[in-house]
C-alpha cells in the first residue's frame, strides 16, 4: 500500500492474488535455478554444467511465464478468484499499458520476484553468506547479478525496476538528475536513451529475430534493430557466451558466437511471440471498442 497513491481494496487484493499463483511461484524457482548457473556455475566442471540448450529452454520457459503475467486476460482462471470478478474498467487499469500496471502492479511483481529468489539462496546457502568475513560482499554480488538478469531477460529499460510514487518525490528527482549527469559522462545521453527506448524490442522478439544464427534479411529491419540493440541482451536471453569488453565501449557485435536455436526451441519462441502479440493486439481493439462506446453514448 505505501508503493501506490491509489487506495481501492480490490486493486491490492488482485494484486497479493497473483503473486499467489503457481506461475508466480514456478517462475521463482526458475528464475533461481538460472542465477544458480550464472553465479556458481565456474565452480562445477565443464563436464557437469548445464549445457547451453537447457539454459536455453530454461529461459524460454520464463519468457513464456512472463507474458502470462503481463497479460491480465491470464489472471484467475478460477471462478472464485479476485481476478473474475473484476469489472472491465478495472481490468484495463491492471493491464501492463496503464500508468497503473506499468507503475505499481509490474513493478510489484519484479520486486517481488527479486525479493523471493533472494530469499532462496539466502536460506539455501546460509552458511556462506552468514560468513562474517565474506558473507555480505558474497550476497551483494548475488543480488546485482540477478538485477542484471532481471533486466537482460524481461526488462532492459528497467521501466518495471522503480515506483511511479517513489519516483516523483523531491528526494528521487534529485537522485534521477544525478544519475543522468553520470549517464551523460559515459556517453548514454537523454536523447540517445529516448530513441532506444522508442525502437526497443522485448528480449523475448530480439532472440526471435537473430535465433537462427543471423540477422534478419529485411535491411529495414535489421536497421530497426540496430537502433536499441543490446549484445549483453541478446547473450543473456540465448545463453551465449558474454559479449566482448569491445562491443560494451560501442564497437560493434562483441558475441563469440551468434545465437542459435533449434527448430523446436524456434516454435515455442514463436508460439509465445505470437500470444503477446495476439494479447497487446486485443488490448488496443477493447480498449479502441470502449472509447466508441462511450463516444455514442455522450
């Protein structure tokens, strides 16, 4: 409740309801088997790692758990469960593409999930980061790998990493300006983040596009792409090895090896593309469909 300026029971109830469900909490389980292999995965030997083709499944099922979320069409099958009961208005106001959802629901829902995978390897590994001497650097490091995760795989403009609330207080707007006089010093100017944002792909259609091993063949498209691309994104959501320290400084593609995906690995990708798609594109009809309604009936 301190997260939000709005005060309607139903919205926190809905909210608690699908942090609640078992695609809230398979996708903590996942999310936290990949931080395992991302952080602790030099110390077991090549032979006993997870190959890169299950870390690949294992990220496209997260991306697939993840759209569910972002869809408010796949909240509470159940008829006895908050989410049915809601009107369409409210519904609307807890889809991704309302200042609502995109400000506290999702933003809750990321925090939660940090919260949750954080809490998994500090009850699991208690001792080592219990350790007095190295304990707490152990679990800093823990905890920036998996906001970097988090970013690379669902979020990369980090729009779900903050609180609309928090952010429009004095304290945080002065905190924002620092930010971006740093950003600027390292060369990610406003403009230069604007025109990113407003050509980014999601991590989930980046793959899509380069999963059969090249870019696309549409020189359009590739020169779309090119204008928010992001090798750290791409290496994380293909379990590739990291980009080159070159291609971090601008350049160009740093990837040891382009991504590549089975055919298999292809359909379900597609598949998923194709819901998100399908979801975003019935969310514009209805939202399109109200409005007309409301028009004629004024």
């Amino acid at each position: 409740e301190l997260l939000t300026c709005r005060r309607e029971p139903w919205l926190f109830a809905a909210v608690r309801e699908q942090l609640s469900t078992p695609e809230m909490a398979r996708m903590i389980g996942l999310l936290a088997h990949l931080l395992y292999w991302t952080v602790f995965g030099h110390l077991r030997p090549a032979s006993k790692r997870l190959p890169q083709p299950s870390q690949q499944s294992l990220i496209l099922t997260l991306q697939e758990l993840w759209t569910r979320l972002c869809d408010i069409g796949q909240w509470g099958h159940a008829a006895d469960t908050q989410a049915s009961r809601l009107t369409p208005q409210q519904q609307r106001l807890l889809s991704r593409d309302s200042p609502t959802g995109a400000c506290f629901v999702l933003p809750v829902c990321v925090l939660s999930l940090k919260c949750n995978v954080e809490t998994v390897f500090r009850k699991q590994y208690a001792k080592a980061f219990g350790d007095v001497h190295v304990g707490a650097a152990l679990l800093d490091d823990v905890v920036e790998r998996l906001n970097v995760l988090v970013m690379n795989i669902f979020d990369p403009d980090c729009t779900y990493a903050s609180f609309g609330a928090l952010d429009s207080s004095a304290d945080a707007i002065r905190l924002w300006r620092k930010v971006g006089v740093l950003q600027m010093k390292l060369g990610l100017t406003p403009a230069g983040k604007m025109i990113g944002k407003e050509f980014r792909t999601t991590p989930m259609t980046l793959l899509l596009m380069h999963g059969d091993g090249g870019e696309p063949s549409d020189p359009r498209t590739r020169r779309l792409l090119q204008r928010s691309a992001s090798d750290a994104v791409l290496a994380a959501v293909s379990a590739s090895p990291p980009p080159l320290a070159s291609s971090m400084r601008g350049a160009g593609l740093g990837l040891k090896s382009p991504p590549r995906l089975d055919e298999r690995r292809r359909r379900a990708l597609h598949r998923t593309a194709c819901k998100k798609m399908s979801a975003a594109g019935l969310e514009v009809i209805s939202s399109r469909c109200n409005s007309r309604t409301t028009t004629c009936s004024g």
